[in-house]
C-alpha cells in the first residue's frame, strides 16, 4: 500500500491563530465570571441533570447528605409524558452542524482530518418505547435513525467533535434496533424511592435496596461513566472526550450498542454494577462475534454518592474494563515492519496484518461529580489502559483526563438553560505513537508521520430552551495538536444543534 504525503499551505494560519486565541481569551474571562458569582447565589433552584437517563442509579442531588436539593428538572417536552400508565412512547431529534476554518498542517495523511475548510451535518433520531409487564419486570425497545455526515467522515481526531457521527459512511440509513433489552428489578427492602420514569425505566417507585438486571442489546454508557453534567449529546456537551472516558474502550459496534447483560446492586449511598457484553469482529465493527467464550469484554463499576465538599451532593465512580478480541498488538506490527516478516509485507506498519488471535485489553477510569452551588456542578474524568492492544471499539485514546463546569439556567432565570465549559488532555502510549510515526493506520488516526504531543481540548455550549421541547445550542471547540501531532492544526470548530424532545 503506497503511502501519500500531501504537502499543504499555509494560508489562513495566522488569522486562525489570532482568532482561536481571542476566543480562547473570551471563554476565559466567561469562565471567571461565572466562578466569581457561585458563591454569591441563594440556594434556591437544584442543578438541572441533563444526564441521558434519570434510570440510573440516584444523581448527589436525589440522596447525598444536608441539606439535600430539591429534585431535578426533566427537559420539557413537545408533547407531555403521561405518568400514570404501564407503557412508554417518547422520541428525540438531534442535528449537529458543524465546521472549521482552514487550519495549519505541514502533511496529511489517508486518516488526516482535512486542514482545509469542510462543514457537515449530523442527525439522529429516537423512537423510545416500552411496556411495564408488572411491578418489577418491563420490555424496552429503541428505534433508531442515523445519518448525515461528520467532518473528514469522522477521522483525524482521538477527541472527535461529533459524538452522534456514523463512524462508518457506508453503513445503511435505514432505522435500526438501537436499544432492544428485558429490564428485571429484585426487592432487596421494603423501603421505596422515587424514581424518575423515562426511556431506560417505567418504574414510578424502586426498592431502596435492590439488584436490577437487563438483558439485551443496549450502549454501554447507558450505564457506565455516567456523569450528569458531562454525558448527554442532546442538550451537554458533544465531543467524544467530554461526554466518555476516551480511554474505556467499551463493548460496542460502529453504532455504539452491544449485546449484553448488566447486573446493578444499589443501596442507599451507593452501587456496584457489572456488565457482559460482546464485541466486534474487527475495530470500529458493525458485526458482534456471538462467541462469548471466546471474544468477550466485562465492565465493574463503584459507585459512592457522597461529595468530597462538606455538606454539598456529589459522586465519585471507580471504572474497571477488560477487553478480549481479535486486537493487534503495536509493538508486533511495528516489529513485523522493521524486520520485513509480515505475512504480507507492507510499506507501512498494519495492526490488522495478523492471523485470528484472542488478546486482552484493559484499562480503568474515575469519574467525579461535585455540587458547587444549586445552580454550578464541576466534573472531571480520569482514564487509563494498557496501550500496548489495538485501539478497537471506541477511539484512540490511552490516557485521559478531563474537568469542566456545567451550569443550570435556573442561575438566571431560565431553568431550561444549560451552559458549560470544559477541558480534555488526551494522550496515547509509546507503542501507538511509534506505529502512527512509522505510517501506521488506526481506524481515526493516521497522518502519514507524527510529531508527538498530546491533543488538548477546550469545548463550550449553550443550551437555549426555545420553544416546549426545541432547544438551540451553539458550541465551540478548539483544538490543540489534531491526531496527537504538533505539525497540524491548532484547530477551531464551531457549531450548532437543534434538538427536539418529543
């Protein structure tokens, strides 16, 4: 496979420097602002969770300590949800626009984003539905639609901009199965709490004390690394490193669902849940191996919802995962290069230049969240794995860290509003960095060279409630070393969402 180097001007760098450091500055004096005020704000409103499920287990603000806050807000809706009935009809719409300007890039590569200027439209859209069988079992099924485009088709980028992208262009765009699962609740207390019903549960009430399990096919971040100010694309944040630990390589095909069963304990204080999942034939796959005794991947997470602020909510969650699968390793690939002993030889590194064999992956991940005030909530992420097995479900990224703020509208007078502002450091191990710097080609990297640095982010929003369920939010991000690469970029994308809660 021949390797292209394409050389590309300058023109444009030094007005999209100019203007990436006004805006930085902008956000900057924006971020000030809004901690200087936190601490002169009358409790009075709670911190709106915009997280994608109020199923999962109780946000600081339902349980942790004293004073408590009051409840959360659900998103208003086009249509009300009726709260008296065993079944569950519900939908979304989500449309991301985004663009870049051009930016600097000394070379590009088959896997580059492109340094020059590009716009694309992403959409996805939900059919949510269920059915309450009896008081502790129900049936839920999610159909899903998924299109439009992404910048440079996805690529070039460990932290993409577009969480709602479709990874792989030639997927169909027909409505799929996207959740399918049987949801089973065992009382473990007569105690009840109340829950919240939405799309991942039917449930009015819940034990205090229970073991729930699903079965099914689902996301995994339905369940996991869930943070309630940083996980949610419709009305949050959307780049891949804000919304998940880029580093938890979970279980999932291109469309980002698995098939699986979870087990979730949860007690008053705190939770513990487990999930089998499977995974795909090849990195970035759409098919599943249904081979569980052979290619397989489980998840563990702690959860304790208690701050680390006297007398202010918060949760800390401890992340284990394991991976096993059909992953190249990148110390091999590099090696089979060098020494010209690949069953096929290539003119560049190749992760996939292997024969069928089972290798293990892992890694580990913290994700906090701390009530500041009723209306401000900071977050942060740490992530990490072994780095030496092919990236192979989510992106490429080793190690992460992650913090921001999320602010509720109630904050001035608008409780449907949202606005946040957060930062990303991406990073990735010795081994992937001397297979990408060889010429090597992951399934989002690859510029054909790499002068390492890590890719730094900074993403903002706001989140306007228009009209009952049309929210309007214009974004922007601005990226350091594009692909981990400090001869490219920096990179600034603006954008622009339209959702609707139907």
């Amino acid at each position: 496979m021949a390797l292209a180097l394409t050389p590309l001007h300058h023109k444009g760098k030094t007005a999209t420097k100019a203007a990436s450091t006004a805006l930085l500055r902008i956000l900057c004096a924006h971020l000030a602002v809004l901690l200087m005020h936190a601490s002169f704000v009358p409790p009075a409103l709670a911190q709106n969770s915009a997280a994608p499920s109020s199923t999962k287990p109780e946000t600081p603000t339902q349980l942790n300590a004293a004073p408590a806050d009051p409840p959360p807000d659900d998103p208003e809706s086009m249509f009300p949800h009726f709260k008296d009935t065993r079944f569950w009809l519900t939908g979304q719409a989500n449309f991301i626009f985004q663009t870049h300007p051009p930016f600097h890039a000394d070379y590009s590569g088959p896997n580059s984003l492109n340094p020059n200027y590009e716009k694309a439209t992403s959409r996805v859209m939900t059919l949510y539905t269920g059915v309450r069988l009896n008081n502790s079992t129900e049936l839920l099924v999610d159909i899903e639609e998924a299109g439009g485009s992404a910048l440079t088709q996805g690529l070039g980028l460990a932290g993409n901009t577009d969480l709602d992208i479709v990874r792989n262009p030639l997927l169909s765009k027909a409505p799929y199965l996207g959740r399918g699962m049987i949801h089973k609740v065992f009382a473990l207390s007569k105690d009840k709490v109340e829950n919240t019903r939405s799309f991942l549960s039917l449930f009015n009430e819940l034990p205090r004390r229970r073991l729930e399990f699903r079965f099914g096919k689902f996301s995994m971040p339905d369940f996991f690394d869930v943070n309630s100010v940083g996980s949610d694309t419709h009305l949050q944040f959307i780049n891949w490193t804000t919304d998940n630990n880029g580093a938890y390589d979970y279980a999932a095909d291109t469309r980002g669902y698995t098939v699986g069963l979870t087990a979730d304990y949860e007690d008053r204080n705190w939770g513990f849940r487990f999930a089998e999942a499977l995974m795909p034939k090849v990195a970035n796959g759409i098919d599943l191996v249904y081979r569980p005794w052979q290619v397989h991947a489980e998840n563990f997470e702690y959860e304790l919802r208690h701050g680390v602020i006297p007398k202010k909510a918060g949760v800390v969650r401890l992340l284990a995962y394991t991976n096993y699968a059909n992953m190249g390793i990148y110390r091999a690939a590099v090696a089979q290069f060098e020494n010209h002993s690949a069953p096929v030889p290539e003119l560049v590194p190749e992760i996939t230049n292997h024969p069928w064999h089972i290798t293990r992956k892992y890694g580990f991940g913290i994700n906090l969240e701390q009530n500041l005030t009723q209306y401000l909530t900071a977050f942060a992420r740490f992530g990490w794995d072994n780095g030496k097995t092919e990236s192979f479900a989510y992106t490429e990224v080793d190690q992460t860290f992650a913090e921001g703020l999320g602010a509720n509208g109630a904050w001035w007078h608008r409780k449907q509003d949202r606005a946040g502002i957060a930062f990303i450091s991406n990073a990735i191990k010795k081994d992937h960095q001397t297979y990408l710097a060889d010429g090597g080609l992951g399934f989002l990297l690859g510029d054909g060279r790499l002068n390492y640095d890590r890719e730094n982010i900074v993403e903002s929003y706001y989140t306007l409630h228009a009209w009952r369920g049309i929210y309007l939010a214009p974004g922007l991000q601005h990226i350091n070393n594009p692909g981990y690469n400090r001869d490219r970029g920096p990179v600034l994308v603006p954008s622009f969402r339209a959702h609707i809660e139907f």
